[in-house]
C-alpha cells in the first residue's frame, strides 16, 4: 500500500495542474535553478519516498509539503486538510 496515498496523488496532481509538462526527474537540489526544475524534482520525490523506510518517508513527505508551499502550489490549511485523509483519527 502506498504511503500516504490519498497526499501523494493530490500533491501529484497540484504539480501537474501548475505544470503540465513536469515529470520526474532527479538533480541535485543545489542545481535547481527554477519553479519548474523544482516541480519535476518534488515528483520524482513523491515516487521514490514510497521504497523507502517510514522514518525516511516521513521526513521526504514534509520537505515535499514544505516546498510546495513555499512554490505556492499549496496552502497549509490545503497540505493539513489532505494529510487527514490519509489518518485513521480523522
């Protein structure tokens, strides 16, 4: 089952709706030079978190979430909203 689910496809699609042409794509962060380069990085993010181990997931979700308020692509009220979804103690 993936992490987080319902998150990740409404983080996914948040991207997509900005920018269309995203797809993911590693670089080295401290390459990105622009809005686009870092959408496509945050989508390779959201695919590769799910191999990895619930502590490692975690902390890729909450950098995923942060950048993508800080990019404008989502609200904090939206990211909390979401989160629940995913939580059994809604």
């Amino acid at each position: 089952m993936p992490y987080y689910p319902n998150l990740t496809r409404v983080l996914s699609a948040k991207i997509m709706l900005r920018y269309p042409n995203a797809s993911p794509v590693l670089k080295d962060v401290d390459t990105i030079t622009d809005d686009f380069e870092m959408a496509c990085y945050l989508l390779w993010m959201l695919n590769e978190l799910q191999k990895f181990y619930a502590p490692k997931r975690g902390r890729w979700m909450g950098y995923v979430q942060a950048r993508m308020e800080c990019l404008g692509l989502i609200t904090n009220a939206e990211n909390r909203k979401i989160t629940k979804l995913d939580l059994d103690f809604q």
